[in-house]
C-alpha cells in the first residue's frame, strides 16, 4: 500500500468508527470513489485494533470499574447498578454475535454495493434524526434494564449491513429509550469493545485461511493512526454531543447518501 492510502485509510477509520456514520461504509467506499486498490483484510484488522486501543484506553477508569463490578457480582456480593451494566455489555452482544455467525456469508456477498451503503446511510440518518428530535434526555446508563439491553443489543446487530453505523443504530436506540446523548454515546462505545474484538477474531481466522502477503509497516502505522484519531474522535464527540445533538451527523449522512445515490444509479 502507498503511504498516502495507509494514512487517509487508518484517519477515515479512527474518526469514523465511533461517529453514527459508519466506518466500515467509508472503508468501502474511500478505495471505490478514489480508484483505490483493496486495502485487504490484514489492513482492515490492524484498524480495527487501533480503534480499540484507543477506546479501551479512554475508558480504561470506567472499564476497571465495571470489571471489578462484575467480578464481585459473581461471587455473590450483590447486582450493583456498575456490574449490570457490566452483564448488560454482555447481554447487548449476543443479538450481533448470533446474527453475525448466521448472516456472515450472505452480508459480506449481497449487502456491501455502494447502493446498499446509500439507503441505510440515508435510512437510518432519518431514524437517528427521529431519536434525537423524540429524545427525552432523562437516564444515564446505570439505568439500563435487562430489556433496554436487549433492545440496544438487537439494534446493534442492523450494523452487520454496512452504511447502518454501528455507534449510529445503537446511540438511536438508547435516545428512543430515554438515554442522554452522552449516556447512550457510552454504553454504545462499551458495548464496541467485545464486537470489535469478535470482529477482529473473525477476520483474522479469514486472513489465517488465505495466502494474503502481510505489509507490516503498512499494519503498524494504520494501527497508530487509527488509535490515535479514534482517541480524539470519542473526545471530542462526548465534549459536543449534548451542545450540538445529532443533527450534523443527520445532515451528512443525508448528504453522503445522495451522492451515493448520483454516482452509483
């Protein structure tokens, strides 16, 4: 890969995956709309890890916490309002681990069209614009229930189809829910952690089964980029995000759609 293409790619990714726009749509659509070669399952994986990095690092206080939580809860010592949500990040993968294990093959094949892209993209923009503008803004994500749960945690499994947004459909949720913007920000950033390491697994088995040649520059430097940029990302998206709601995430993806939709019909 040319260097130019390493760090456009591993900043499209950092500043995406965690904004309700959807990394993976703009990881396919930045090498289709630039006449970019495939950047290849190996580069995917060493973003993704970036990615985590950075949101494991940000949330590292809050991650031990809940952790230390989850453990007491295990022994006996009580269901705190910290280890539910702890079990709640839990509860709220399986929906997508299930659906990802069933539906892999057939997303992968059918769903990643750049017109597919432009009518979730749009799609779930209008939802995300429909949350935000019904929100009631009252709970944090301590409040969550083992049903609220399960809701986030089915809505997040619709990001299996690229252009959905993964942060997009489960912030959604949760502002449908009750949730202020930066509580359901959180829980949707908690609940990337086990996803993207599954994800991750997942490709990795695929690189492991294939003759994929491996840039390791390429590989390190993405994972750096990527890290660093998600890091700022999440910053800068919980700093705003009850100032200047959704409604600039709403318009961008409307228009990202629409250009989708004159490029590619």
């Amino acid at each position: 890969m040319e260097t130019a293409h390493i760090i456009w790619l591993a900043l499209v990714q950092g500043l995406t995956e965690f904004l309700p726009v959807s990394s993976s749509a703009h990881l396919i659509l930045v090498p289709k709309l630039l006449g970019w070669p495939d950047q290849g399952l190996a580069f995917d994986v060493a973003v993704h890890l970036g990615t985590l990095i950075a949101v494991v690092s940000y949330f590292r206080k809050d991650i031990v916490l809940l952790f230390l939580a989850w453990l007491s809860s295990l022994t006996g010592k009580g269901m705190t309002p910290e280890a539910r949500l702890a079990w709640g990040v839990i509860v709220g993968t399986i929906p997508a681990g299930i659906v990802g294990l069933l539906f892999k093959d057939v997303i992968e094949v059918h769903l990643r069209s750049p017109l597919v892209i432009a009518a979730t993209t749009i799609l779930f923009g209008l939802l995300l614009w429909f949350a935000d503008y019904r929100a009631k803004l009252q709970r944090d994500e301590l409040t969550l229930s083992w049903q609220d749960f399960l809701v986030i945690g089915s809505a997040q499994a619709l990001a299996l189809v690229p252009g959905t947004s993964r942060s997009g459909i489960t912030i959604t949720a949760g502002l449908l829910l009750g949730l202020t913007r930066s509580a359901a920000a959180r829980y949707s950033f908690f609940l990337s952690i086990p996803i993207i390491v599954l994800s991750g697994i997942s490709v990795t088995g695929d690189l492991l089964s294939s003759d994929q040649v491996v840039d390791w520059t390429a590989l390190v430097l993405g994972t750096v980029i990527a890290a660093i940029s998600a890091f700022v990302c999440i910053h800068f998206f919980l700093s705003w995000i009850n100032r200047v709601g959704m409604v600039p995430f709403v318009i961008y993806r409307l228009l990202l759609g629409a250009l989708l939709l004159f490029v590619f019909l």
